[in-house]
C-alpha cells in the first residue's frame, strides 16, 4: 500500500447497513495493511478548527518565561506545557524538535479518577484557550467512539466493546509546535521514528507535507489528508490487544527543505487512551495456530508507565 485510504464516518453513521459494513470493512483493511487512515464526516467543524489554531498559536507566541510558568514539575508533562527538545522517540537520545501542551481529560461521574489525573491547567493569559481547547477535546473523543465501535465490529466483538473503557479515559490533546529550524539539526528531527502508545490517535494538521509513514515494504511514504479530515491511526494498545492483527504503524515528521526551515509548523493529535484497569491482554478471537500470542499480559495503565519512562518522560 503506498497511499493512505480514505473513509468517510457519515457512513458509518447512516442508517444504510451496506453503507455502515463497508465502512467497517474498510478501515479494517486499512488498519491491518498499514495501520492509517484518512477521515472525513467527523464531528469538528471548521469553525472549532480555526478557532483552536487561533489560540495554540497565540500562546505559542508567548514570551518563553510566560509558557515555563505552564510547564509543571512532577507529572510526566501530562498537562500544560512541555518545552523545546524536552521529548524524545523511544531508544533514542536527542530531543525532538518541538514543543507542545496538553489538554486531559474532563472526568464526569468519578471520583476517584478525578483525584488521580493531574488538573488541567488553565491559561490566564489567552481568555479563550482553554474553552476552544475543552470543546475541541469533547470533539475528538466523539469522533473515535465511533471510530472504535467500528473496529470492534471488525474484530468480532460487541459493537459497544471499548465504550466502558474509553469513558472518562485518560485521553490528551496535544497541540504541537516545531518552531522555525535556526541551525543545522545535529541528529534531530521535529518527531523522530515512533509508534503511539494509545488505542487510535487523531491527528489534526497532516495537510502538508511532513508526516511520513513506514508502509510493510519498509518504505517511507507520505501521509497527507485534505483539509476536512482527521488522519487516524492505530497505536500500541490496539496492537497488542488485537494480537497485531491492527497495526500500529511507525511514523515521523521529517524536516521541510532547507527553503522552508523559516516557517513554524503546528499539528494536533489526540491520544484516545481507555482508563488504566482496560486489560490488554491479546483478545482470544485473534490468537490461533497461525497467528500465536505475541504479547504478554499487562494492563493499559502498566504499559503507559512503562512507555513513559522510555519516552524520558518520567523518572523509574
């Protein structure tokens, strides 16, 4: 496969059960063969969007002593800001280069979780930030509710399957910022070879070139939606819990040509992550002899922690 597949979520949505299996049949396909696809029929107008690139752009203007009061010790860099180059790929050393926020979740209905995610962190500064921010998180998990019940039903499994676990999950928005590129990188690049930890990430801002995803021939190629849709892929939880039938799928942001190191490039993903207790332990449907287990037993939250540490994120 040497293009990304697009597909349209309204069909899904539609009352036409040819319509709703096509779908179901064909981000199946997408997520098996490359583990990408592009997506029209979401739930983020056009409006939300500008609005939302408004305001990431208004408090990455922000004199950097303004964004480090926002940059929180202690919690992994779960909410608010995280500075330039502080991340980096797994097995790797140097920094990316980019800086970003996130936005948590909003818990409803629970206590306890609400005591256990950090708060998010409120802007003073920019008066609409974290309302278009709120808005545009509620968007996005909407959007991959539906995404999973999809894949739910590809994986032969009662449609509403993740619905309980995604349900107050410990999901982020994450706008990103790679600044204009001032020197010859030494090794970095803006988002170095990875693949997500998550279920499914949502990714606003793949409208220009950058992205780029490893195809199963070990080529590079480059992942480009239009401007009405999300690109959505699948990451490491959604692997190992369907026994790598779904495929997360290895991808980077390359830098521009040296033409266009001058220019900021932003994007904004959104991690779908289930509560902590989801067991991903290899679903039984996908293991036979042909297909024989290939991860060991652990939980959504074990395996988050785990990848922390590796990403430098938090310390052992």
């Amino acid at each position: 496969m040497d293009t990304i597949p697009s597909v349209d979520l309204s069909d899904f949505l539609s009352k036409d059960p040819v319509k709703k299996e096509q779908f179901v049949n064909d981000l199946g396909k997408a997520f098996e063969e490359i583990g990408f696809v592009a997506l029209s029929g979401h739930f983020l107008s056009e409006s939300l969007i500008e609005s939302l690139y408004a305001e990431i752009k208004k408090f990455f203007a922000l004199p950097q002593e303004v964004k480090d009061k926002y940059e929180i010790e202690g919690i992994g860099g779960q909410r608010g800001y995280t500075s330039f180059g502080k991340e980096h790929a797994k097995g790797r050393k140097v920094g990316d280069l980019k800086e970003f926020w996130h936005f948590g979740q909003y818990v409803q209905n629970n206590p306890t979780l609400l005591e256990e995610y950090p708060a998010n962190v409120t802007v003073t500064e920019l008066p609409d930030f974290n309302q278009v921010g709120k808005e545009t998180y509620k968007m996005l998990e909407k959007t991959a509710q539906y995404v999973l019940r999809a894949l739910a039903l590809h994986l032969h499994l009662e449609e509403t399957y993740f619905d309980e676990y995604i349900y107050n999950g410990n999901s982020i928005l994450r706008p990103i910022h790679y600044p204009p590129i001032t020197e010859e990188p030494k090794n970095a690049i803006r988002a170095a070879a990875h693949g997500d930890i998550n279920l499914i990430t949502l990714l606003m801002g793949a409208h220009g070139r950058g992205l780029q995803v490893m195809n199963h021939k070990g080529e590079w190629i480059d992942a480009i939606a239009s401007k009405d849709q999300l690109m959505i892929n699948v990451g490491d939880m959604l692997s190992r819990l369907s026994n790598n039938k779904l495929k997360s799928t290895i991808h980077q942001v390359v830098n521009p040509p040296r033409e266009l190191w001058g220019s900021s490039r932003y994007s904004i993903p959104f991690f779908m992550h289930p509560i902590g207790e989801m067991s991903l332990n290899c679903l039984e449907n996908c293991i036979d002899k042909e297909h024989p287990k290939l991860f060991t037993d652990i939980t959504a939250g074990e395996f988050l922690n785990e990848r922390l540490i590796e990403l430098g994120l938090i310390k052992k």
